[in-house]
C-alpha cells in the first residue's frame, strides 16, 4: 500500500507540475541582424499655420503552435532615440489579415523607450492566446491620436524566427497612419525584432485530475 501511495504521489507531482510549467520563449527573432528602424507614434509634422501630427502604428503577425498558452511576456528591442510618455504596446485579433483594432488587449511596460535594449512588457491581466491562431504585435497609437510621443523600433530584413514550439512569425510589417480608416501598408521583407515567452495552459481535465489525487491522498491520511 505503501508503495502504491508513493508511485501516486509521484504521478500527481509530475502531472501537476507539468500543469504549471514555467514560461519559456516560444518565438523570437531578436538575435537577427538589425535593419533601419521604424518609427511608431505621433510627432509633429508642421506648426505652421497650425499644429499638425502624424500618428504611425506598426503591426506584426505570429501564428501559435499545437497548444494554447499562458502569455507571460514579451519582449521588444528598441533602436533609441525619441521623446515621450506613452508608447502602446498591445496583441489583436486578425480581422482579414490585418490587425482587428477592437479587439485583443494591452500590455504594461516601459512607456518611455528612449534608450537602446530590450524592453519587457507583460498583460495588464492574465491571457491566454488559443492554439494555430494568428494574432498581431501592434506597437503606437490608435490612429488619430495627438499625443506627442515617438519611438523608434528596431526592424530586421532577416524574416527567419526560432520556435521550440511550432509557431511562426510573419514576413512582414504592415503600417498604418493618419485617420482610423486609413488602410494598413505593407512593408515585406522586414520584421520587428521581438519574443514571445509563454507557459503551457492546463487542460481542464488536468486540473481536474490533479484535484482528484489530492482529494484520494487527503482521504488516505485521515484514515
């Protein structure tokens, strides 16, 4: 009995533990060889006779593997240089092969990437990107914004990617400036540099089962 009791201690801590594995990088392209840099936000354009702004937002595609995940973080290189207090840093859905503006959500980080480096930006909530899905990394403002901050983003002419996990990143970056309707501009053969790191989600019957052998082990004890 004895025995048995070990050999099921053992199986539910590995179960359990592969349930909430640690995240790790499941896509990145961050050691490729950097290319011009792009710039993402809003400055100023002309002040004479009245103050105009540009607004640029850049867009990036990845697709996930076999499983969905845990999003714990992801990391941006940046080129330096700019101005500014706000720099959104955001994931949404595909809507068409273009990022779906309405939907997705945000990410919280350094709002001021004014110095060359990686910087790491995580969700403001826990989220999970489902599995063979493509999602979009969209950095600035939403179009038509007038606050005056910009970035400039480190680019990559080098589009190959390294994922243990199956996932791809797209080919190229797509662009989009001015007012909201404006159409999104393809840029091929360039790629924002950044990674992913991401953490198994556990399947609910996984939980369950844990929960199961934790109720057994609990009930043996207190006979």
């Amino acid at each position: 009995m004895t025995c048995a009791l070990s050999r099921l201690i053992l199986f539910l801590m590995v179960l359990c533990g592969a349930a909430t594995m640690q995240g790790a990088t499941v896509l990145g392209n961050g050691t490729n060889t950097s290319a011009t840099p792009l710039q993402v936000g809003s400055y100023v354009i002309s002040t004479t006779p009245f103050l105009f702004t540009g607004n640029t937002q850049a867009a990036m595609a990845f697709t996930t593997g076999t499983e969905a995940v845990n999003l714990e973080s992801l990391t941006l290189s940046m080129a330096g240089g700019g101005s500014g207090t706000e720099f959104p840093v955001a994931i949404r859905e595909d809507f068409a092969n273009a990022p779906n503006i309405l939907s997705g959500f945000g990410l919280t980080g350094e709002q001021s990437p004014t110095t060359a480096g990686v910087y790491q930006y995580t969700p403001f909530v826990p989220q999970t990107l489902a599995a063979g899905t493509t999602y979009w990394l969209v950095l600035g403002f939403i179009n038509g914004s007038s606050t005056l901050s910009n970035y400039f983003v480190d680019t990559t002419t080098d589009t190959s990617f390294v994922s243990p996990s199956g996932w791809t990143i797209g080919s190229q970056i797509l662009t989009s400036a001015g007012a909201p309707l404006n159409p999104w501009i393809s840029q091929p053969n360039q790629a924002l540099k950044f990674s992913i790191q991401a953490s198994v989600a556990p399947e609910p019957s996984r939980i369950l089962l844990c929960l199961a052998g934790v109720m057994i082990l609990f009930l043996r004890r207190r006979r």
